[in-house]
C-alpha cells in the first residue's frame, strides 16, 4: 500500500478519503438519521433556530431520536429529553450527530 | 395589595390555574402561544388580596419572541412581590430552565409543578429533593383539583421569601462580571455582556447607567477578547446543562409514552385521510344538529315580536326592523356556533392542531410561509376576528402578516348558514346532511388552495425578505375535560362572538332600516342603489341586489341572505322564509346554477367583516396593510366571479 501511495499521487487521495471517512465515519447530519434509531448530538452551526434549540435541551452530547415523518418526508419530528419537537429538514441539516 | 405573577411554559395550564384563583373565564387550550398580554386580575384569600398577573407563556427569558420579552420585562422591572413558575411535571428536564432563570433574578419565587396527576403516570419526581436544590417553596398540583388550589393559596399566603438557588457560573464568566463595576445584581451584569441589545438598552435605563461609560467597558472588554455572540452562547449552554443536571438528579422515568396514535396521524395516506374525516364529522355534527334550535329560536323571536309590536307606537318601525335583523341574527348563528367551539375545542385540547400543522407544513413551505399558519386558518373557520388575532403564534412578522392578510379567504361561521342554504337549493343533489357537509368540506378545501395560492403570490411581490422557519412541539395527547370545554367555549368564544354580532347586526338594522325606508322620487334607497350596481354585478355574474346585501353585510356576514331577500322582495324589513321559498323567489329573479356560483365565490371572498376588520387594524397596526386586506380577498372575488362568469 504505501509504495503504491507514493507512485499514484491520486491513489494517495483516495487512500487519504477512506481515512476521513473511517474517523467520521458515523457523525452524520441529523435529517439524514433513520427513524427510531437513537442518535447523540455532536454539533449544531450557526443558524437562527441554534439558541432556540439550545433551550429546548439540543446540547452536544444528548440523545434524540427522530420519531415521525410527516406525509411529504419533511418536517420530522424528533424525540428529544421526553419532548417531541417537528424541524424541517433544511434546518436539521444544521445540526450534526453520531449513532 | 401584593403582586403575584404566573409565569409558565406554554400549554401548561397556566390559564387553569389563573381562571381558577381569580374565577375568571380565559380560554385555554392544548397548543403555544394562548396569551400574549399580560391579564391581571384580583383574588382575595383569608385576609389577603392580591393582583395577579398572568404572563404570556414562555420557555425561556433569553430567546426573542414577543412572548418572552413581555414575561422577562415583567419579571425584571415590575416589583413583583412573589412570582409563582408553574411547570410541566412531567417535562421538568426542559422546563426547569425557565425556573432557573427566574431564580436568576429573583429568589421571591414559587415553583408549581402542574400536571402531577398525569406526570406521575411516566415520572417519579421527588419534589423534596428539588426544593433543597432550588432553595425556594416547591409544590406539585393539578390545576383541576380543588385541594391542590388551596394549597397553592396557602403557600402564597404564608410566603416568606428564601436564599433560592446559588449559581456558580462558569470561570470566565465570573471574571467578566467581576470586571463590570456597576452597582447591579449578577444577572443585570451578565445580560449587559450578552448579546440582546434591546434588553441592555432597557436595564441601563431603568438602573441610570450613562450608556457611554457602559459602551467604553465593553470596548476595554472587547480588546481582551470577548465576544457577546460567544457570551451568550456560554450562558444558554450553562443554563441548560443545569437545568438537565438538576432534573436527573430528581426525576425517574417510569415509563415513555407510546407514539402510536401519532404514526397514523402522520402517516402518508392516513393522516390525510383522517384530517378530511374529521373535518367533515365536525361540520356534519354541526349541520345536522343546529337546525332544529335555530328554527326553535325563529319561532321564539317571532312569538316575542308579536306581542311586543302588538300596538303601534312612537319609531315602532324601526324598532321592529332592527329587532328582526337583530333576532334572525341571534337565531341563525348561535346554533352552529354553540355546537362548533366545543368540537374544535375539544381537538384543540386533545393536542390534535400541532399535528396538523405538522402534515401540512411541508404545503406551506412552498407558499414561502410555515405549518403554523394552518392553525389560524382553522381558527378563522370559527370566526375571522379570532384567527386574525391567532396569527400572533407566528414566529415571523412575515408570516404573521400573510395569516393575517390571508385569514379572512377562510369561510367563518358567520358565512356557514348562507352557504348551506345556496347549496341545499342549487347543488343538494341527495337530500341529506352528509352531502351537503361534503360539498362544505370541498368548499373550505377550495378556500385552504386559494389561500395557499395567495399566501405564495404575496411572499413572491410584497412580502419577500423573511425566510420562514418551522419548529412546533407536539404535545402528549391530553384528555380533554369535557364540562370546562362546554363551559368555556360558551362563556368565552360562543358569547363572545355572539355580543359582537349583535352589535354588529344592530348597526346593520338601523342601515337597512335608512335604505329601506328613505325614499326618492317615490324609490327607496335600497333599490336605486342596487339599479346603480346592476350593470357591475352583470359582468360578474350576478345581479345588483346582490351586491348590494354584499356590502350591506359589511357589520355582520350573517344578513346576507336576509337582506338580498329584501331587496328583491322591495319590502322593509327583513323576513324569514323557509327554503323552497327563497329558492322560488331567487328561480323569479333568473338565478341559476351559475348565478349561484358566482353568488358562492363573492361570498366566499370579498371583504372582511367590521369585526374582522377593526382587528385587523388593531394587529398590523398600519393602513397599509389594512387596506390590503380589505383589496386582496376583494380583487380575488372579483376576478374569479368574472373567470367564472365568463366560462361557463
């Protein structure tokens, strides 16, 4: 492998990708998440709803779950600390987690 | 006199409990956002009186909603002598943070946790516990039980005030507020280094700090390299891992509550399915069940008429002719109403509006505004005057003002009777109330299109600049308590909306009255006018007495029918008939299936009732927007009857 590394430079980049995905590998944006299937925040970016969010208890490290789809697949409602809230997929894109 | 005030989170029976102290008759009801003012009232107990307060509810006093900034200036700058933090017991993990910052700025507190009897179903909470982290009077209660009230009276009664809760604010934070000398409490310094402006501006006014020497602190701060935005942060997050903290130490889940009934509420097909049907109960309820009394009431105000104006005497015309418009009026409207509010309330209690909003969000998202706006649309199904005051649950001024613009394309209860009547004589193809709720069902699904279509148009020309955002809670289902839905839907909303119309169709009487009776050149008012509207009301589709009851029915929607009757009829006063009747005299006056169409659409949309209105007016606060709301359903109507006209 890494005498292949040092004669293909985009082999390199490829090698290099696999490695940023095997560390990222389960942090992922929180509409992408599965329902039912319980995941913790990991980090939220800058955007209006953040210190909202920031009350309603979507602190790095707490669980949320995504629970219900509306009929057209957005919003989707997360269960988060006992409390169901519905965000739009654009703005759960935001806010990133890991399984 | 103390003063108490009632701070809480949204739907958490705040309004209970004040209705309950007081014995006052606020509405409430299972979704955010019920009071935006503050109500206050006076409650006596032993030898005590206090006022009382109640604050709109509020998650938190940091963020910036109109709610929150009443409640937070309330309770930072209003002396108030004991503020009582009602809780949702069995959510204490996100609510306990309104408590927290409460106690920030005051240790004159009163935690209620409300909703114990259903709390302990899921959760045990040990309440000795959280009083000695707290360090201020804890009680659990549920807002409907009698004992539990007067325990809440007692502990305001024997208050004493208590070193409430110490906070060990992060290392940083600490060091910035020691930095600011002014002579202010912890919380004044810590919102001073945050970063909502208006706030800042209000507390250096209110403690006379000169705003330069506050702005030449901040500058010196800035060098070492704070940030407000980063400060502020800090705090939030401090708050909330407190308030999480606190609540693990205290609360025990039992058990999580199952969200089966929501899976089919939402689901692809069914959850259309299931918001159709109950649409369509509701109105087949309501139809079915209200033209009994209204006919009862008829022949009651028609017994009354006749020995009241049994002799002539000084006006005994007018007298009579507003007395009829004011009658039929009554008649007409409260049965409908009467049945109406309750059903609605009763969804509305259950916690079934939030999961409309829900569906249907993903349809408002195109139209550039948010679900939300679905629950305004159905409280303008009741009345106009009330979604139009709904609106402000929305979080944008943007899409405030599109249900405020829009509210009025939803038919209101008032239009219910006349759009019954035209249906039951032109389209009932099967002589039965389930037909004809179905064709009221398609007819308030034609008006949610157009205000879809309509909100869209708006959000493309006039209302541009916002982007909408959606974030709803959806509450556990709640069993709603059927007698104070009875009651308050009566006292509140059914009176309410009655006393209006009567004012309403008082001044409509007195209207008719001048345009039938005052004559010129041997022809009343009523029919030059509507010989003058005669040429317009073609190109529409319709006729000049129509018209004409249009804009007669500006005071109540209600008189439409009755007043087109009269003119037609050349009479003056209003008369009741029955169906077949009416349906003879319109057949007289070349109405036909596309006569009433066209009749349908301007009633349907033309332009908000003096009510409506005046609230309207009263909300947005400008004539512009005013006069837009009065255009935009008016050109709407108007291009349609002509489509319409023109088509067919």
């Amino acid at each position: 492998m890494k005498e292949t590394l040092f004669v293909d430079k985009s082999l390199f980049y490829v090698f290099k990708k696999t490695i940023t995905y095997n560390i990222m590998g389960d942090s992922m944006y929180l509409d992408e998440c599965v329902l039912e299937k319980e995941y913790k925040i990991k980090d939220m970016k800058d955007f209006p709803l953040k210190l909202r969010l920031f009350e309603l208890g979507f602190l790095k490290g707490a669980t949320i779950k995504p629970i219900l789809e509306s009929p057209f697949k957005n919003p989707r409602a997360y269960l988060i600390k006992g409390s169901v809230f519905a965000l739009r997929n654009e703005d759960a894109h935001f806010i990133s987690v890991i399984e | 006199m103390k003063k108490i005030a009632l701070v809480g989170n949204p739907n958490v029976g705040k309004s209970t409990i004040f209705n309950a102290l007081t014995k006052s008759k606020e509405h409430t009801g299972n979704w955010t956002g019920k009071t935006v003012e503050v109500s206050s009232s006076i409650f006596k107990y032993k030898d005590e009186e206090y006022q009382i307060y109640d604050l709109p509810g509020t998650y938190s006093l940091r963020s910036n909603s109109k709610e929150e900034e009443v409640a937070r200036d309330f309770i930072s700058f209003h002396d108030v002598d004991i503020t009582v933090v009602i809780l949702d017991a069995s959510l204490l993990e996100r609510n306990l943070n309104l408590a927290l910052q409460v106690l920030e700025i005051t240790n004159k507190v009163i935690v209620v946790l409300n909703l114990m009897d259903e709390a302990k179903k899921e959760v045990d909470i040990d309440l000795k516990k959280l009083e000695s982290y707290l360090n201020v009077d804890v009680i659990g209660m549920s807002a409907k039980n009698k004992k539990d009230l007067n325990h809440l009276k007692e502990t305001i009664y024997h208050f004493k005030e208590r070193s409430g809760y110490t906070f060990s604010y992060p290392r940083d934070v600490k060091h910035l507020v020691e930095f600011l000398d002014f002579k202010l409490d912890d919380w004044a310094k810590i919102r001073l280094l945050e970063n909502d402006y208006e706030w800042i501006d209000k507390i250096l006014l209110k403690y006379h700090i000169k705003k330069d020497v506050y702005l030449n602190k901040k500058l010196e701060l800035l060098e070492e390299g704070y940030d407000a935005d980063k400060f502020t942060l800090t705090m939030y997050k401090y708050f909330s891992s407190l308030c999480f903290f606190i609540a693990s130490k205290v609360v025990k889940v039992k058990k999580t509550t199952s969200r089966k009934i929501d899976k089919i509420l939402t689901h692809k097909v069914y959850g259309f399915i299931i918001l159709f049907f109950f649409l369509l109960l509701i109105l087949w309820i309501t139809l079915s069940l209200s033209s009994y009394p209204t006919n009862l009431l008829l022949s009651f105000f028609t017994y009354l008429e006749n020995k009241i104006f049994i002799k002539e005497f000084f006006f005994s015309n007018f007298f009579k002719s507003v007395f009829h418009v004011v009658t039929f009026v009554v008649s007409v409207m409260t049965p409908p109403m009467a049945i109406f509010f309750p059903l609605f309330s009763y969804l509305e209690e259950l916690g079934f509006l939030p999961r409309i909003a829900f569906n249907l969000d993903a349809c408002f998202k195109k139209c550039k505004s948010c679900g939300k706006q679905s629950l305004t649309m159905m409280m303008g199904l009741g009345c106009n005057a009330v979604g139009v005051m709904g609106a402000r649950i929305m979080d944008s001024k943007k899409e405030r003002l599109l249900s405020i613009l829009t509210n009025v394309f939803m038919p209101c209860n008032g239009r219910f009777p006349t759009l019954i009547t035209i249906f039951i004589m032109f389209f009932s193809f099967f002589n039965s109330n389930l037909f004809v709720s179905l064709l009221l069902a398609l007819t308030i699904i034609f008006c949610i299109l157009i205000t879809l279509f309509i909100s869209k148009l708006l959000s493309l020309t006039i209302l541009k600049k916002d982007k909408s955002t959606f974030l709803l809670e959806l509450p556990k289902f709640r069993k709603p308590n059927i007698i104070s839905i009875l009651k308050t839907s009566f006292l509140d909303k059914t009176l309410k909306v009655l006393k209006k119309a009567v004012k309403a169709s008082f001044l409509a009487g007195i209207i008719i009255f001048v345009f039938s009776n005052v004559k010129i050149n041997g022809n009343s008012l009523l029919i030059i006018s509507s010989n003058l509207l005669d040429p317009f009301g073609h190109l529409l589709g319709v006729d000049g007495p129509i018209l004409l009851a249009l804009l007669l029915s500006f005071p109540a929607n209600e008189i439409i029918l009755p007043s087109l009757l009269m003119i037609y009829l050349n009479q003056n006063s209003l008369e009741v008939l029955g169906n077949d009747a009416i349906k003879e005299i319109f057949i007289m006056h070349g109405w036909d299936i596309k006569e009433a169409i066209c009749f349908l659409i301007l009633l349907l949309f033309h332009f908000p009732c003096a009510t409506t209105l005046s609230i309207i007016h009263s909300e947005v606060k400008s004539i512009k927007w005013t006069f837009l709301s009065i255009l935009i359903p008016l050109t709407v109507g108007i291009l349609l009857a002509f489509f319409v006209n023109i088509i067919m």
